[in-house]
C-alpha cells in the first residue's frame, strides 16, 4: 500500500478537525501528503484550485454548500477532477446520485483504515471506487425499480433538502447556497410536491427512513 500512495498529493475536506488529523496522520504515514484541509465545500473548490491535488477526499456533510453541491461545481470547473467523497450514513441514494455527478469514489466512515487507504488509491488511478459495505445496497436501490421518491430531486434540491431535513431554515440555507429565499422556497415547493410532504417535521422523516440523516 505504501508504494501506491507515496508521493501523492491529497486535499481533505471534512469539518471535524479530530477526523481531518486521522486522515492526515493515515496519508502521511504511507507517504502521501496532505497539501490542504478545508472544513466546508466552498473551501475544498478555492484549494483544488490552488493546488491541484492527485485526490480530493471530501465529506458530504459539511456546513455551506455541503459536499454534494460543491462535487458538482468542482466538476463545472475541473471534469478532471478525482474525487474520493466520505459519508457517516450507509444508504444507497447520496452514493448513487455523487457517482452519477462525478465522484470516482464513495465511502463510508466507519470503514477500516486499509480500506479508506485502498479508496484513495483506486481514486488517484482514476478507478471507481464503491464502499463495498454499500455495494449490494446500492445495485439493489438501482435495480428493484422501488427507488425512493427522493431519487427524483435534482442536484440542487437534494442538496436544499438534506439542509431543511437537519432543520436548517429557509433563510439560513439561501446563505449557505447563496441564493435568495424566494429561490430556496421554490426548490422547497418543488421538494414538497415530489416527495408529497407538507411540512418540515416530514421533510426529517423522510430524510430519516432514507438513511440520509441520523436519528
């Protein structure tokens, strides 16, 4: 494992300093480098930019934009872009919809160390890389045709969304995003009427039967 990563150049981003440093102190002791470390997505973009890493390991929450709708601007910049993202949650629809933007890895954080450092490895070959703990939840939610409601929303509404379910306000995710709250209200009405909820207390179930938010 040594070999394959020596000398490479990685970019975290992930908004817990302790998590941050364990990453760094696996890296490093294999011989890749830690060249920058961000805490929220719109950082991740400034320092991809800056230093063109050989990987990017990005968790999907994080405080702004979050890494799901960062994945996507990346990618509007730099398609090139290899992405290794993280998630705390085990479900089947944040993998699928960032494997479908462009990241070339998904894991899991409570996978092993061997295996986030085999992932990074996979990702800086340019290989796709899935969490084998979320393989067979995975082809299953794309191959029983029961795929949640939530698989419907665009991009931008599932990132809305995952806000609103954690019980930001309409008024705190038009910051985050940057948009007016006229703007987030109609993603917020177009969430409604896909996923036929009529309030923010729904809006959280839905996000906790779908794995994508823990209770």
């Amino acid at each position: 494992m040594s070999n394959e990563l020596e000398g490479l150049r990685i970019v975290l981003a992930d908004d817990h300093a302790v998590v941050r440093l364990g990453f760094r102190l696996l890296l490093e002791g294999v011989g890749a480098t830690v060249v920058a470390e961000a805490e929220r997505g719109e950082g991740a973009i400034r320092l991809y930019a800056e230093h063109s890493p050989d990987v990017l390991v990005m968790d999907v929450s994080m405080p702004g934009i979050g890494g799901l709708a960062a994945l996507e601007r990346l990618l509007g910049v730099a398609p090139k872009a290899r992405v290794l993202m993280l998630s705390a949650h085990e479900d089947a629809i944040v993998p699928v919809r960032a494997m479908r933007i462009g990241a070339r890895g998904y894991l899991c954080k409570r996978a092993s160390p061997e295996e986030f450092l085999r992932a990074v490895g996979e990702v800086a070959r340019d290989r796709r890389y899935l969490d084998p703990a979320l393989a067979q939840v995975v082809a299953l939610a794309q191959l029983s045709g029961t795929a949640s409601p939530v698989e419907s929303l665009t991009a931008k509404e599932l990132a809305v969304f995952m806000k609103l379910a954690l019980g930001r306000s309409v008024g705190e995710v038009a910051e985050d995003f940057c948009l007016s709250a006229s703007t987030v209200g109609t993603h917020l009405y177009h969430i409604k009427q896909k996923l036929q909820v009529n309030n923010a207390a729904e809006l959280t179930l839905v996000a906790l039967r779908n794995g994508l938010i823990e209770g």
